[in-house]
C-alpha cells in the first residue's frame, strides 16, 4: 500500500465524510472517511483540475 498523507475530512451536514490526500510521488487520493484502504488515486494534476472545476460551478448540476 502507498504511503499516504491524508488530510482531515471534508464532511457536509448529514452526509459521508471525504478525505484526500497525496503520496511522496505525486499520486492524489479520495476516499471515505474510515474506508480509506479503498480510494480513487489519480495524478495530483488531476484532482487539482477536478478541484478548480467544481469550484468553478462545472458541478452545480449534482446539487
């Protein structure tokens, strides 16, 4: 398994708690709070783009 840093969870009102995080060679990560031995992983590239893009409003439709 990765070595992975995972930040505190991100956690809306009444729903699951995310967590990202990154490892020393440049992999992100998203995962459940608790379920982290389970986990998406992509480049950092591209979580900073899928970041960027939810705040930019490219998400608002899943609201």
């Amino acid at each position: 398994m990765p070595e992975i840093t995972w930040e505190d969870p991100y956690c809306g009102e009444g729903s699951a708690c995310f967590r990202l995080g990154t490892d020393p060679e440049g992999n992100a990560y998203i995962a459940i709070a608790g379920a982290e031995d389970t986990y998406l992983t992509d480049t950092r590239e591209a979580l900073r783009t899928m970041i960027l893009d939810i705040k930019a409003g490219k998400a608002d439709h899943l609201l």
